[in-house]
C-alpha cells in the first residue's frame, strides 16, 4: 500500500483496510461516505485538546493527506460546502474546481480578503454570498468582484440557511465551519452527521474554545457510524445525530 494513505477500517469492525491512493481504495472510501436523500454533514478537523487550527492558525497544520482525501470525498458527495467568512479569511479559501461553496456572512466579504473566491482558470464552481437581507445592498459590489451570487436570507439562522439553500436544489450540505457556524449549525439542530478528524497534535488550548462550542444544556445524542484509523495516529469518526 501507498505510504501514508492506508486505512483501516474499525467500526464496524469489518478488519478491511483500503489504499486511498488507488481507484479500488477511493471507490471504497466513497461508499462508507454515502448518504442517500437530502443531509447536512459537519466535517471538521481538531487537535486532541480541542483546538480546529495549529500552530500557524490554519488548519492546513493538523491536516493529513488521509484527512485531505475524506475532505474531497465529502466534498464530491455533497451539493453545497457551508463555511463562515471567517474561515474563507483565515485559510485563504479558493473557488471550488466544480461544485458550490456558500459562504456564510454577517458584516460582509470584501473581495481583498477572499481574492481566492474570483474565477480563475480551472475553477468554474459557483460561489454563493448567504448574507441578511437587511444588509444584502451593501454587499453587491464585493459580491460581483468575486463573481459570486448574493443570498438574503431572513435571518443567518440554519434553517433559513438551510431553506435558501434548497431553494436552489442545494439539498446534500456540508458545513466546514469555522467552530462559530459549526457551533451554531450543531446547536440549532440542523446536523445528521458529524465527521471529525482527531489529529495525533497536543496543544494550547484554543483561546475561543473547542471546535464545538455549545451551551451546557445543549447535548446532542450522538451514536458512532463509522470510524477509520492510519498509522500516523489520526481518526477518522462519523457520528450519527438523533433527532
């Protein structure tokens, strides 16, 4: 097998490993991902004390060619990737090859903070501004730089996120974060499944809190689905979210 990109399969416990690195092995990898139906995923990543960047503020530090691989998977398999401004800033987000990627804003996104949002060569995915009606106005200029389209929404709850996002046939989601909407996507209730990589990585604490901030009564009842494992010490979980 491919160093670095084998994975073994532990729950179930079906004693299989794959090579992701082959055609056979990403096939493989697909179908534990599959969903069938409308779904919202949250795929995140975090270090073992909590933390969804390392040490240079990214997460491109706690990642993994294993983790990158599941990443485009999901992201194959899903219709729509959710993520917040704030992380479009932070991790220097590019438009999508193909697909669609919906960015989440309150405040707006100035096209010189997400320059990697604007068509380019190769790169002919939509780009979705999801913004509060009441402010939309204010944002058709950025929005238009990045050749995005604006969505106003009553509100940036889930739902009415949700709901805009359907209207445009958008119905497989996958919410990327940061930890505020994935906070807030998990809080609220809107989540089927979570898959989270855990990286081998100890750390500081992060100064706004784990990747998943929620309130103490706010406790949602998980059951494990599916989970791989690799030699470099980085998991793989999907839990599955009731009701």
């Amino acid at each position: 097998m491919s160093a670095g990109l084998a994975v073994r399969e532990v729950i179930p416990d079906s004693g299989e490993t794959a090579d992701l690195a082959t055609d056979a092995g990403r096939s493989w990898l697909a179908q534990r991902y599959a969903r069938s139906g409308a779904y919202v995923r949250l795929n995140m990543i975090t270090s073992l004390t909590g933390g969804a960047v390392g040490a240079d503020g990214t997460s491109e530090s706690l990642t993994s060619r294993v983790d990158r691989t599941i990443l485009g998977t999901i992201r194959r398999l899903a219709d729509v990737v959710v993520v917040g401004a704030q992380t479009v800033r932070a991790e220097g987000m590019r438009r999508p090859r193909d697909g669609v990627l919906a960015v989440v804003t309150r405040r707006g996104l100035a096209a010189a903070d997400a320059r990697g949002l604007a068509p380019s060569e190769g790169r002919d995915g939509r780009v979705l501004i999801v913004c509060p009606a009441d402010v939309a106005d204010t944002f058709v200029r950025d929005a238009a730089a990045l050749g995005a389209e604006l969505v106003p929404v009553v509100d940036t709850s889930s739902s009415a996120i949700l709901a805009a996002l359907a209207d445009r046939g958008l119905s497989r989601v996958v919410c990327e974060g940061g930890p505020a909407v994935a906070s807030q996507f998990v809080g609220e209730g809107a989540v089927d499944e979570l898959c989270v990589t855990v990286a081998p990585v100890v750390g500081a604490p992060p100064p706004g809190g784990p990747f998943l901030r929620l309130p103490v009564d706010v406790v949602p009842r998980t059951s494990p689905t599916g989970m791989l494992v690799d030699a470099a010490g980085f998991s793989y979980l999907r839990l599955s979210v009731s009701p």
